[in-house]
C-alpha cells in the first residue's frame, strides 16, 4: 500500500481539512491549521506531500521524523500544524487498515466515556448566565469563558473587579457541583495576573489558562508559585522540548491542540511527560470535526486526562458548525456533557466529502481581531 495522493480543502468557518488516499483506496482525513493562517498551512502541507506521496503509510512514527526533522529548519506554528493534519490522516488510515479505532492502537482505552466542556460567551460576554444556563440544560457540567478582554498593563481596580465579577456570576449559574475554566488567553500581564488569581480562587475555577503568553514561559515558576488557582497552558506550544521547562514550572494542565503540535503522535508523547510531572490533558480544541477525533481518540488511550474543549456553538463558528461536514453526528452527540467511547475504526467519524468539496471551492479568508488600546497601542487578542 502506497500514498497515491494528498488533497487540501479549506472550509468554512477558518478551516482546513486534508485528505490522504492510497493506491488501494483506503482514505485518511486531518485538519491541518493556523487559525487565521490556513492558505499558509496549506502551502506547507504541500510541500509535505513531495516526500510522502509513494511511501507507505503505516510507517507513521518515521513519517513523523522525517516530516519534523527532515529539513534543516524545523517547529513552528506553520510546520508543526502541517505534520499534524498529515500525521491525523496516517492514524486514519492505519485505523481502517487494521480495523480499530486509534485509541485501540495507541494501547487500548483506559475510560469508556470522556469529559467535555462547553464555551460560553465571547470576549465581551454578555447574558452570560442565560448561556451558561443553556449548557447546563444540554448536560454538560463544565464550561469554559474568556476572563476579560483586551486589558491594561496593569489592570485597574475596575478590570479587575470585572472579572471576578464575570466568573463570580458564572459560579453562581453554575452552583458548586459544575465547574468553570477561565481563559486569561495571554491578555494579561505577569503582575495582573498574580492580582487576579489570588482574587478568583474563592470562586474555585477548574484552572485558569494561559496566564501569560507562551513567550514568557520564563515567568510561570514565579506565577505557579503565587497562585492558588491551577494554571494551564500549552495552546501555541508544539512539541515536547516546549512543554517540559513549562511542565516543570509546576503547570497544573497541559493543553496541546492536535491541530498544532505534531498530531496524534506528538500529542500522546506530550501526555506521557506530563503525567510524569503529575500534570493532566486538556487538548485545546475550538476547531472542527476532525481534530475533535483525534483528540477523543487521544483522551480514551490517556490516563492522566483531565477534560477536552470542543467547538459547538462557539462564537468563532458562523458560516458552519462542528457537525456541518459530518455524515453522522452520532460520535459527537454528548450525553450528561461527555463523549462516549466509539469503536469505528481510524478517527471514528465519516466526512461528508462532498460538503467538504463544495466549501472549498467557496473558501474563506478569516482572520483573528487586532486589538488596541485606548492610547493606539497594540494589545494582546
């Protein structure tokens, strides 16, 4: 069995899948993507293509090497996201090759049903008790918000009053068997930060992610230290070599996106060292059906799994849906706000491939907000 072609399409609303076909039929799906960079992506995967087209697409772990490491200069969003779609695709394929879904090849499940949680509000929520209400009535016991939107320097006592008060009503709506996760996003500074942590951790968050940007991993030690909230983060990180100074810091949850750091196989390594720190997964996940698979294929097969974002309904999702492309939602259908454990084999969903077609030909062009402050400076989105 040989890879005969790669195929990239980018559909509505910011995402880009990719189809791997072999000379014997058999097809493998990822989702390969830089959110607000997709046509670069895409470029990338290409290129990516020269050398895997011919080769047998079993071999995923030397795929996965050569494809990392293969040229001079490696990592990156745009390349790691890349290897990532194509690296979900192999796992497809190997899955329906053999019979199996993914998890049962990654060593077999250890949960038959994976925690989920949903989205409420933008970043400007509003009528947030209403939404969260919503959530709960579908079933889910857990929902995650964004903390506040763009944000001075150093908060003013009015930014920092606005999120307790945003998460304190959601604590509220939520009472205290349900939980809440908190977005920072990388808005705030280290010193805002540390003031509101210490601030929300009476309202007891699940954890409060990425309380800096990835750049200044340096400073989490220091914040870890302080808080008495959990952190998490690990969204624009993509490898492991990123992740360990992060989970040494004492990170509490690490939140690789499949989409982004190196697919499946870089996923599951990632999952192991954090459990050696004692760490959880978190798989960041606000994009589309097929790297929602492969992280519920990764969440059955990990011990130290903690919960996983999904995108239904998220306000990013305008021109289509996490179900849009599928030809049965059955293996997102969620119950008491948990995804139960499948056995179709590769990914366990089937693409509509001729929805996928049409929305390619349509494609988009969607890009994340620039941000200001009320000076004219840059702020963090």
């Amino acid at each position: 069995m040989k890879i005969e072609r790669i195929e990239t399409f980018l559909v509505a609303p910011r995402w880009l899948f990719c189809r791997v076909e072999t000379d014997d039929g058999v097809v493998g799906w990822g989702e390969p993507v830089v959110e607000g960079r997709a046509e670069v992506v895409r470029a990338a995967v290409d290129v990516l293509a020269e050398y895997l087209v011919g080769q047998d697409p079993l071999r995923i772990q030397d795929h996965w090497q050569v494809l990392t490491k293969g040229g001079f200069y490696r990592g990156g969003p745009v390349l790691s996201s890349a290897v990532a779609g194509l690296d979900q695709a192999l796992w497809d394929i190997a899955g329906k090759t053999y019979g199996a879904p993914v998890h049962a090849l990654l060593g077999g499940p250890v949960r038959d049903r994976v925690r989920v949680y949903a989205w409420v509000g933008g970043d400007e929520p509003a009528q947030l008790t209403e939404q969260i209400a919503a959530q709960v009535a579908a079933g889910f016991t857990a929902v995650k918000m964004n903390g506040a939107g763009a944000t001075s320097p150093l908060a003013t006592a009015a930014e920092t009053a606005a999120v307790v008060a945003r998460v304190g009503a959601a604590r509220d709506a939520l009472g205290p068997d349900r939980d809440v996760a908190v977005d920072f996003h990388g808005r705030f500074t280290a010193a805002t930060a540390r003031r509101v942590l210490t601030e929300l951790a009476p309202l007891h968050p699940l954890f409060v992610e990425e309380p800096v940007v990835p750049e200044q991993g340096h400073l989490l030690p220091g914040l870890v230290a302080a808080s008495p909230v959990p952190l998490a983060t690990g969204e624009r990180l993509y490898s492991r070599a990123e992740f360990l100074p992060v989970l040494a810091a004492g990170v509490a949850v690490a939140q690789p996106d499949l989409s982004h750091a190196g697919g499946i196989s870089e996923v599951h390594r990632i999952a192991s060292l954090a459990e050696t720190y004692g760490a959880q997964l978190a798989p960041h996940c606000p994009l589309g059906p097929i790297a929602l698979a492969a992280s519920l294929q990764v969440a059955f097969a990990t011990p130290n799994f903690l919960i996983q974002e999904q995108s239904r309904g998220i306000h990013y999702n305008k021109d289509a849906d996490l179900l849009s492309y599928l030809v049965d939602p059955a293996p997102f259908r969620f119950v008491d706000g948990h995804a139960h454990r499948g056995d179709a084999p590769g990914l366990g969903i089937t693409l509509d491939e001729a929805a996928v077609r049409a929305a390619d030909r349509a494609g988009h062009r969607w890009r994340n907000p620039v941000w200001r402050h009320a000076d004219g400076s840059f702020a963090e989105w």
